[in-house]
C-alpha cells in the first residue's frame, strides 16, 4: 500500500539535505536528518551523558486524516553511541503542521556531535483508528484477568 504525504520545507531548512527516504527496499521506516539553521550548520550540537535534545528536520507534514507518523530511535545510533527518541515511539498526529522535530537523549557514556545532515531518526507511516469510549458496570472474563507486569510469563 502506498499513501503520499505531501511536506513543506520550515523557515531556514536546507532542502538540499533531501526529504526522508528508505535505506532499502525493504525498509520499514525511513530516516530522518537534523536540518539545523543556517547559523548552527558548521558546528552542529554535541549530546552530553544523559542529556535531552530537541533537533530540527526542516520537514512540514500534511499527513493525511486517519494516518500518524510514528518517530523511532536508529538501531546504530542507539547500540554505537547510546542514542535515543525518550518518547518513542513519538506521534505526529494528522493535524499537526509545524516543524517535525526529534527529541534525542544520550544514554551512553560519552558526548555525542550532531552534525547537519546525520540520520538521527527513523519514520513510520502507521494507520490509526479512533474509538468511541463507553463506560459499563462489568467487562467480560477472560484467562488472565487481572494479571498485570509479567504475568504471562509465570509458570
């Protein structure tokens, strides 16, 4: 299935750094580039030990009604580098139409140099369903009840 997303460049992005694309065919998320402003492009951000950063993509988005995007952490950057999204999977809901933005978080040992252009994240186009939400006196029974944390895994 295919669904077309059109996107907008954000004030002071740089479009040559090219919109999010699939490394491989098949690729399930395609990833995505810090595209700082101008002024921060030659010496990026550096990531200190445990700290959180907001970075820029560049990228508007009109996704369509029915649809989110979906921001993951890189498999690489996170097993590398210690690299994370703290909210992931994040969402960008349809009617959303600012900056995409990606929050990072360092939970390695080392700081981390972001430079312009750096894959820092990955993107999935997910369909979602809106429900309608009912309140009742009692719910059916099932198995496992009330079993919560860890309680399939009992023996």
């Amino acid at each position: 299935m295919s669904v077309t997303i059109p996107m907008a460049w954000s004030d002071a992005a740089d479009p040559d750094l090219g919109l999010p694309k699939y490394a491989t065919a098949g690729a399930a998320g395609a990833d995505l580039r810090v595209n700082f402003p101008p002024a921060q492009r030659a010496l990026g951000i550096w990531i200190q030990p445990q700290a959180i950063q907001s970075l820029p993509t560049g990228l508007r988005f009109e996704i369509p009604a029915g649809y989110e995007v979906q921001l993951r952490p890189r498999s690489g950057l996170a097993l590398k580098q210690g690299l994370t999204l703290p909210n992931s999977p994040a969402t960008i809901d349809a009617d959303y139409r600012g900056q995409v933005m990606v929050i990072l978080q360092n939970l390695g040992a080392k700081p981390v140099h972001i430079r312009h252009g750096d894959r820092i994240a990955q993107m999935i186009v997910a369909p979602v369903i809106q429900v309608t939400f009912q309140v009742v006196e009692i719910l059916s029974q099932t198995k496992r009840g009330t079993g919560g944390h860890g309680s399939t895994g009992r023996a």
